[in-house]
C-alpha cells in the first residue's frame, strides 16, 4: 500500500487542471467581476512578487504561476492542486482504501490549501511576502478545484489501481495529450493552441475572447451556484461531475463522439464561469473595507 500511495504522489506530478489559458481565463472573470479596492489590493499582491517572477506580473498571468513552481519543486508541490476521491462503479474498491485514500490526501489537499491561503491574506501579523505567495496560489487553486478531473480518478476492472484522474485514460486525440485528463484540462478541444507568457497582445486577446464566450453563455445572473462559498462542496460539485459526466458516454482508445464533447465542453465552461466568479466573490470578501474604514 505504501507503495502505491508512493507511485499516486509521483504520478500527480505530471497533472495539470486546465491548462494556463483555462485559469487565465478563469483570472479573468474573476477580474471583470471585483471591486476596485480588491482589485487594488490583488494588484499590489502580484506586484511583490513581480521581480523575481516577471513572466507572471499581471492578476491574469499570475493565475498559471504554482504549475509553474510546482513543477520546479517548490512547496507544497502538487498537492493543494488535487482533491482526491474514487469513483468505484463496479464497487472494486473497498470502503477502508477508499476512506484512506481521502484521509491521506485530504491531511494537504486543494480544501486545505484555499483554506491556508485564505487565513494568511486575512492575517495582520502575515508578511506582505507570505501573502504574495499564498495569493498566488489562492488564485490558482479555486480554478484546480473547479475541474472536475481534480477531484476524482476511475477505478475499475481496466484501472485496478486509478486511472490517476484520466491521466492514464487513453483516448484517440489528434494532439500531443492523448488523455481523458488532457482532454477536459483544453475545454475538451476547445484550448488547442498553447499561449506563451508573459501574454503577447494576440495572447491577451485569446484570452478576453475565450473569457467573453464564457459568459456570455454563463452570465452570472445565470447561475444561483455563485453563492454557494463553501470550498468543500466546489470539490464535491466537481466529483459529481466526474460520476455523472466525465465517464459517461465515453471509452478508452476512442474518439470522443459529437455528443459527448458538446454535452461536457458545456459543462468545462460552466466550471470556468463558476470559478471565475466565486474567486472574485472570495477575493472582494478577503479584501473588503467597511465603510467606517474598521
């Protein structure tokens, strides 16, 4: 067993929840949606840390910087990026690994690293380069948390040991990912084009734009979900997914039907358009002056 909670952990590595445009887009949203004095104070934020990370000076680009550190080894690594549950269909799983394996992770979880993040921007005694930090993941791991990939991996008679959240699901893609994983992490086919930071003029137009499609076909008025701020539930929202969706109507070493892609690429935006507002309903939240100035 130690084993292969060893393998899990080195595998988790090689994941990414959406790719750097998808929590750009997310940024984006988030953006369009805070108030000036959040909207200052985030600025201020990412400014810190601007000088040792110029790629990823803007509120936008920041959102994409703990991939970029966790894939050079700084901590916590790949941990708070995943919510780990097991969607055991045929019930191959028995009820103390699956209570082991979502005890384990969630000791160091996405849950517990918005909470941290949380706690340290609301922490006067906090160094304005510790909240730099954890801002920057705060912005980063409300997307992760979102895709639903995330926050559950397929157990089954062909996945005896996980399919490690679709990363070892294959599928008949025209594109270098050929994951289930890599599928959703582009808006399933979607995202194709990787965007270079920090963001060219065309980059930062590829992002407004995929932003703008987002909601227009999600307006917030749309979705009474923004109000739910309750970061467990986000994480069961998108296992939900993963029971209800991901799986569905789909098999390894295929290609995705029409309808599968437009069933779930609905679904993908609909998690940016969430994340996107709830980070700037959190991000307002964390960063409110009253009026009495208290």
């Amino acid at each position: 067993m130690r084993k292969f909670f060893i393998f899990v952990l080195f595998l988790a590595s090689s994941l990414f929840a959406w790719w750097d445009t998808e929590h750009m887009v997310i940024a984006k949203i988030a953006y369009m949606n805070m108030d000036e004095n959040a909207k200052k104070k985030s600025e201020d934020l990412v400014e810190e840390l601007a000088e040792f990370y110029p790629s990823t000076s803007t509120f936008v680009t920041a959102s994409t910087w703990a991939d970029e550190v966790a894939n050079r080894g700084f901590p916590p690594g790949w941990k708070w990026h995943t919510y780990k549950r097991v969607y055991d269909p045929n019930h191959i799983v028995s009820e103390k690994t699956k209570k082991t394996i979502l005890e384990k992770a969630g000791k160091n979880d996405a849950i517990f690293g918005i909470r941290q993040a949380i706690a340290t921007l609301k922490n006067k005694q906090a160094t304005r380069f510790e909240q730099a930090i954890m801002f920057r993941y705060l912005i980063h791991i409300v997307g992760d948390i979102h895709m639903p990939l995330h926050c559950g991996s397929l157990y089954n008679q062909e996945f005896p040991k996980s399919d490690f959240s679709g990363a070892k699901y294959p599928l008949l893609l025209k594109t270098e990912k050929k994951s289930l994983h890599a599928f959703w992490d582009g808006c399933l086919g979607r995202d194709v084009k990787r965007l270079k930071i920090p963001l060219t003029k065309e980059g930062e137009k590829v992002v407004e734009e995929f932003a703008k499609e987002v909601v227009v076909l999600f307006p917030k008025e749309s979705l009474v979900e923004i109000h739910e701020m309750n970061i467990s539930h986000w994480a069961e929202e998108s296992f939900s997914i993963v029971e209800n969706s991901v799986y569905v109507g789909i098999s390894p070493n295929t290609v995705p039907t029409k309808e599968y892609i437009e069933k779930n690429r609905k679904i993908a935006f609909q998690r940016l358009a969430l994340a996107g507002y709830r980070l700037a309903k959190l991000l307002n939240e964390i960063f409110y002056i009253p009026p009495n100035g208290e």
